[in-house]
C-alpha cells in the first residue's frame, strides 16, 4: 500500500529553493522529506535547516544537515509542517505533539508556510475529536483550569499526563499542557484570542489563519490547496 505521507513528502520538494533558510516539524512526513532533501545532494548543501522538535533535528543532525537553533534566526523562506486536522479556510490544530508554541513561533517567522501530510486530514471542519490544547506556566495551572470551566461551561479542560512517566508531561519550555476538550468549538475567529487573555498562558494549539497552502496526498494523488487560490508558492 502507497504511503501517502511519503507521496506529500516528495510533492513538497518541488518547493524548495537552494539556498533557503527552511524550517521543519515534527511527524512521519516530515521524516520522509528530510530524507527526500538528503538524497538531493545539490539542494542538501546548500539549504540550512531550524526545527520545533526535538526528534527531528536528531534526525537532521545524524545526517548531517546544516542547522541552526530557532533562537539563531527570525525569518524563514519556508516552512513545513503536518497537523492532526487543517479544515477548508487552512485552519489547523496541531494537538498531538505538544510543541505548538514552537511550531507556532517558526510557522510565523516563515514567508510561506505549508501543511504536508495525507488526505484524511483535510475536513470541511475542524472536528472536536482533537483537543485544543494550551501550553501554561505551572505556577497557573490550578487558576487557568478555573478560568476555562469559568469561560467555557461545556469544555473539559484536562491537564496532559504522561504515560511515560510519574506525572504531567513538561514542554521543552519548563510548563505544562492542557487538552480542552470541547463539545463543538467557539468560533474560531476569536477562540486564540479569548483563551490567550488569561494570564498564565503561553500558547495554544489552534494555528488560525497561518497556513499559506497545504500539500495533501490522497487516492486521487497529488493536491495543492492555496488559502487564495491566486497565491502562488
């Protein structure tokens, strides 16, 4: 069966320049595409590589990449990234690795940034199946949970435990994570906004009005959906 994260990995090639300053995520095809840059040895000297995660740039160090530390740059030309779900308007949530704030930081410093991954993650709407999730300062976690049931009735706001260790999963930046379940989401327009006002929070894993296009493989192969279709990349 035809990995479809491996065919998106490869589309996305097409859209890298040599010479560029590009940044990476996390996730199984952002694996593949740093294997598809590594056999391009012309483009593999030349581009220098920042990432948000920690596994990926293990990766990119094992083979050699020339990197550099998200602290080191404020501009990329491009950006790639995968999500849990992006919705017709490019709207994504990016839940599951809990390094949004991260991910977040380069996908703003970047000219274009661009979701890669397989079919089934493209939906008419962002389904409540995935959580928005908050990256918090410790000290404010009891506050921000009240806060939330407070703003949000219907919401089940749940402190992210780990299952690889006694206790609450820690985020590269010293703080912790809450999964906000929600039975159907506020309007998405103003939800980063509301949830960003109470103090204590750092960051949310609602990517609102980021993406510039996404690279999708699916049955039908190959698609490219543009936020404005006159948008070139």
């Amino acid at each position: 069966m035809e990995d479809l994260k491996q065919v998106a990995a490869k589309a996305a090639m097409d859209f890298i320049k040599p010479g560029q300053l590009i940044g990476v995520g996390a996730g199984a095809t952002i694996a593949h595409l740093v294997n598809f840059l590594k056999e391009e040895v012309t483009l593999f000297e030349s581009i220098t590589v920042v990432t948000s995660s920690f596994n990926t740039r293990q990766l990119l160090l094992e083979n050699g990449f020339h990197t550099k530390d998200i602290s080191e740059v404020s501009q990329l030309d491009i950006y790639f990234d995968g999500c849990d779900q992006f919705d017709h308007q490019l709207n994504a949530l990016k839940s599951g690795g809990g390094i949004h704030t991260r991910e977040k930081l380069l996908a703003a410093m970047a000219d274009k940034f661009i979701l890669i991954g397989d079919g089934a993650k493209y939906v008419g709407q962002l389904y409540t199946t995935f959580p928005v999730v908050i990256e918090v300062i410790p000290e404010a976690v009891p506050f921000v949970l009240l806060q939330l049931k407070k703003i949000f009735s219907l919401a089940n706001p749940v402190t992210r435990m780990s299952n690889k260790k006694d206790g609450a999963v820690i985020t590269e930046n010293g703080n912790l994570l809450i999964d906000i379940f929600f039975r159907s989401f506020p309007p998405l327009d103003s939800l980063n906004a509301r949830l960003k006002e109470i103090p204590g929070i750092l960051e949310t894993s609602l990517f609102y009005n980021m993406a510039h296009a996404a690279i999708i493989a699916g049955k039908k192969g190959v698609e490219i959906i543009r936020k404005d279709p006159a948008y070139l990349i």
